[in-house]
C-alpha cells in the first residue's frame, strides 16, 4: 500500500492549489476539501460548495468511496462512529454498534485501504490495567467529512432533501474543525522549536483527561500545550486550566504551549517567555513556506 501524503503535505497542496484569503479561510475549507486536490472556488460560501461540489454528487462520490470499502457494512458503520465520537476506539464501536472482534476484522482492511491510521497517548501507561484505546484518524479530511455529514443522512440526500445533513453541519462546524486546527498547531508549534528541535509530538488522554499538546525537544525537555480554535481571545484561565490537567494526569511540563486563532489577553501576553510559547494564525504562515508546483498533490480519483 502506498503511504498518504501527511495532513501538512495535504495542507501545502491544498493551499497551493486554491489561494485562500487568509489564513482562517484556509483552515475552514481545508477541514471539508482537504485531500481531494479538487479546485475550490473561495470565493464561494463554504455551505454553498458543500451543496455543488458534493451533495448533488452524492450517487459518484458514493459509488467511488463504496469501491474503496467494498460496501463493508460494518466498515461504514465503523467509519461514521469515528467521524463523529471523540475518534476513541471503545466510543466508535459503541456507536456504530458492532462486536469488538467485527469492529477490529473491519479496522485491519480500513487500514490496509488507507483510509484510516491509527494514534497512540503519548506518555500513557503501559500497564495492563490503565491501558487507553488508541484513536483512529481518517488519513483525509473530506473522508471524515463525508462519514460526518454525508454518510449519515444517504437516505434524505439519495432524495434530493438536503435538511438534516445541512442542519448536522451548521450544528457541529465550529466543534469538527477542531481537530483539523489541533493537529495543524501541533505543526505549527514544531516549526517554532528551531534551536531546541521536537523529537515528539502527539496529545495525551486517559480514562480521566486529555491534553490536546505534548511534545518532547531534543534536550529533553517536556512541552504541553493546548489549543482555542474560537473568536474570542485566549485568557490566562486557558494556562490556569492547561496546568491543572497536566498536574491531573501526573505530566511535568517545562514549556506550556498556547495556540488561539483569535490572540491573547494582554494578561496573558506578558506572561510570555521561556516557559510560556504563544502562537496565533500568523505562525500559521510558516506552514505555507516556498510553496511551489512539487508541492501539489494530483488527485488520484475523478474531480468534482
């Protein structure tokens, strides 16, 4: 099986191809279109492209996604489950209803196709007994789009009724492009360790809390951090909130990191330092560094 590209290389790719505005538009329609290598129109509302480019071809994308899961039912049902839990092993086969032994059987081939990779807690026990689901993350954001919003609600789309995908979607947006805005951060915040280089980065969760950033340098040093993907600014509560589950889960952090699209207090701003890293949009950029042709990812199916 051929590797996928990372979400960073789909990222680059993407942005590249379309030429989003800013920043946050980026983001926004990347969390939808990422992965497609489809050209987007950003001039267009968001809800508007999703209706065109993908509702009205609800019956050939389906075809081309039921070709590549071999209309598995289990695996769509797993599929969904993930999409939209907290992405946790247990949670989705909860939701989507079958036997841990059909869920695992569907898992190995979704992995094998390429849709799904799985994530391990960093820093998480080894023992037996506090041991912690990995989560399972969809290789591109459009399949975990689809399994969202789309997937659910065939019946009404197969019809033409839009209602229920459409209302799932306004309902759910801000908190669906969080994850996108997680893992893009944590790229970010790799890029802002030049002299002291990230040797690992992931997120941290147990059966009691989750820490969204946590990250070791190649000095040693131990980072956690964590992300506001909101319109309002990060306030000393997010460092005050960030320690305590650090302090919960038993994490001795030398760098806290905070990530806001929307910026800072300015109490916040002047704790900044050696021990406090603040990262806004603007450090974004950085993920979008000489771009050129090299960094377009041809699209491997049909353009819509």
């Amino acid at each position: 099986m051929a590797k996928k590209p990372t979400l960073l290389e789909q990222f680059r790719s993407f942005y590249f191809q379309n030429k989003p505005q800013d920043m946050e538009q980026a983001i926004k329609y990347f969390t939808v279109f990422g992965g497609t290598s489809w050209s987007v129109d950003m001039s267009v509302p968001l809800e508007e492209l999703i209706e065109k480019k993908i509702l009205n071809n609800y019956k050939y994308i389906h075809s081309d996604i039921t070709k590549i899961t071999q209309s598995n039912k289990h695996a769509h049902a797993l599929l969904s489950g993930i999409a939209t839990g907290d992405s946790r092993l247990h949670s989705a086969l909860k939701k989507a209803r079958i036997s841990r032994a059909d869920g695992e059987y569907a898992l190995e081939d979704l992995f094998e196709r390429g849709l799904l990779e799985d994530e391990y807690s960093l820093g998480a026990s080894t023992d037996e007994e506090d041991f912690v689901d990995e989560k399972l993350n969809f290789t591109t954001p459009f399949m975990r789009f689809w399994f969202s919003f789309v997937s659910p609600f065939y019946k009404s789309i197969k019809e033409g009724d839009y209602k229920e995908s459409k209302e799932r979607f306004a309902n759910r947006q801000q908190e669906f492009s969080e994850l996108i805005f997680l893992k893009l951060s944590i790229e970010v915040m790799k890029k802002g360790f030049k002299e002291d280089p990230i040797d690992e980065a992931g997120s941290y969760w147990d059966r009691d809390t989750e820490v969204e950033i946590l990250a070791s340098t190649k000095s040693g040093k131990i980072i956690t951090g964590v992300c506001k993907n909101s319109n309002s600014k990060a306030k000393k509560t997010e460092l005050t909130k960030l320690k305590e589950k650090c302090e919960k889960a038993h994490l001795k952090s030398d760098i806290n990191v905070i990530v806001s699209k929307s910026g800072f207090s300015n109490e916040l701003k002047n704790l900044k330092g050696d021990n406090l890293k603040l990262f806004t949009l603007k450090n974004f950029k950085t993920l979008v560094e000489d771009l050129s042709e090299k960094d377009f990812i041809e699209c491997e199916g049909k353009r819509y």
